[in-house]
C-alpha cells in the first residue's frame, strides 16, 4: 500500500520565516528521510519550493493561467514523502518518527494513495488499454 506524508502546520501562526534555521532539526529531518530509504519504504522525498508557481484553472473546456502567489509562507506545505508499506498502522508509525520543528511542519498529514484495489475492475481494464505503459506502475 501506498501512502502519502504531508508535513504541515497546524495553525498560521508562526510563520516559517519567523523561525530561525535550526541545525540540529535539518540534521533530524534528514537522518528520518535516509532512515526510511534504507528500510526500504520511501518512494519519493521532495521539499517544495516557496517560490511562486502557478494555477492552471479549467472552465467550459478551456484553461487559463493564473500565476501565483497565491498563499502566504504561513500556509505553505513544505514537501511531501510517499511511502511503500504494509498497511496504515505501519504509515502511521514512520510519520509518528518525522523529527519535525521546522516551524511550520507539526502535523503529518497520513493519505492512502489510490491502488488498482481502489477503483473498479472495468476502469483498471480502461486503464490498461489507454494508458499501458503507465498502468504497469499503477498499484
């Protein structure tokens, strides 16, 4: 089973750049990240960048652009971690691990990713005829 880690705050206040850099918590955070590829579990580890991105919106068939940014530092998620286990209990127990204190980051957001489990056995079928090479990687 896959799941989804999401560090995040657990209120706006304070603001990550209010927080001075903390060593010693970066350190933590990056011995958690080597812990789990080691044992096996990480998938993907990425932080993501404060710098402004971009919405693309859909109505009516057509997409527009909107360019960011659209949330103050405060709201920002930070990155994110997927994660290959057994079960939820076992998602949890890796994310109750997660060193933390970055200032912004005190509540890891657990999320099952979706698996061909998930969705009905006519719409994996679709999939598989669709979209073939990538339906090889879907779980």
């Amino acid at each position: 089973m896959r799941f989804m880690l999401i560090p995040r705050p657990s209120t706006l206040e304070p603001t990550h750049s209010d927080i001075p850099f903390d060593e010693a918590v970066f350190i933590a955070q990056m011995k958690y990240n080597e812990e789990m590829h080691k044992a096996g579990v990480l998938i993907a580890s990425e932080g993501l960048s404060p710098s402004p991105g971009a919405h693309v919106v859909f109505k009516d068939g057509k997409s527009t652009v909107k360019d960011g940014p659209y949330a103050e530092t405060k709201e920002l998620i930070g990155g994110f971690y997927v994660l290959e286990v057994k079960s939820k209990e076992e998602a949890i127990e890796w994310a109750r691990r997660y060193p933390g204190g970055m200032g912004n980051d005190d509540v890891m957001e657990v999320r099952p990713l979706t698996g061909t489990g998930d969705i009905p056995p006519e719409l994996v079928t679709l999939i598989e005829k669709v979209a073939p090479t990538w339906s090889q990687t879907f779980k």
